[in-house]
C-alpha cells in the first residue's frame, strides 16, 4: 500500500507499506456502445464499481473507495438542421475512502457537457467541465501521487481546420 509520510526534514513524502491481508468482495463492470463511427451516431460508455474492502481488522482500508460511477455519452446528428452539430453529457461519482496522513476523502460528483458543430473541414467544439461549479473536492485518491484539487466550473473552446 502506498502511504503518505513526513521525513525529519519535515517534507511529505510517499512510499510502500506492509499491511497485511486485504480483501476485496464487490463487482466492477465497463460496458461501451458504439452504433457505428460518424455523424448519425450514438455513443454510450459507463463504469460501475462497488465493493467492500476490508484490512485485516475488517475495517475499510486507506484510500480504498467502495463506489466509482461514470457514465458518458455522445450524438452527432447526421441530417436536417441539426446536421453537423454535436452534443453530449459526462457524469462522475466517486465514494468517501480514509485518507493516509489527511481527513477522510468526501463522496463528490462532478457533470460536464459538450456542443460541438462540424460542416467540412472547420470544426468548432465548446466543452464545459465542472458544470454546478463544486469546489474543493479532493480527486483521484487512489494513491498519493495522484491527489489534486478538482479545477472549479470551466469552459474550453476549441477551433479546428483540417487539411
């Protein structure tokens, strides 16, 4: 397991422990759909992970989320007047875990959108991430490393040419 420390510098640092016999008992499922690739088209991808992790102590372990939820999905439209135009909705849902060294890690759910439109070779494409602007989550506790803070409500434009 890896755990967070403080050296006799006073500096935080990470690394390896011992900690015995860990169980896992739960399900985690990945499905994808695609009807086809290109406008027209319906895309759908969502995760599910439940479990109980345990120590050996029947507690639940540092860092060890018991649920993960995500789900995106996407249309392009591929006649009438919407043809061309794109839109499509993220969604996340992480569980509470203890935390090593820290308070224990809140459960928190973050949305995005995305409105895009492509006629020939110009595409335009407006993703908005962090849609009712939750701040201060603490994400990506599955190790130390990866710990940051979500980015507050945030809007991205972006302009493409292809050749």
């Amino acid at each position: 397991l890896q755990v967070l420390g403080v050296n006799q510098a006073g500096q935080t640092v990470f690394g390896n422990k011992q900690v015995g016999n860990q169980t896992n008992k739960g399900f985690e499922v990945d499905l994808g759909w695609v009807q086809a690739v290109g406008p027209g088209n319906w895309s759908i991808y969502t995760t599910a992970y439940d479990a109980d992790p345990q120590n050996e102590l029947g507690a639940q372990p540092s860092r060890a989320v018991k649920t993960k939820h995500t789900a995106f999905t996407k249309y392009k439209f591929a006649s009438g007047a919407a043809k061309g135009f794109e839109i499509g909705a993220g969604y996340s849902a992480v569980g509470s875990s203890p935390g090593v060294g820290f308070a224990r890690l809140p459960s928190y759910e973050l949305w995005s959108a995305l409105v895009g439109y492509e006629r020939g070779h110009y595409r335009i494409t407006l993703n908005v991430d962090n849609l009712a602007d939750k701040r201060g989550i603490m994400t990506g506790a599955e190790g130390p490393g990866l710990l940051a803070l979500n980015p507050p409500l945030t809007w991205k434009l972006t302009t493409t040419w292809t050749w």
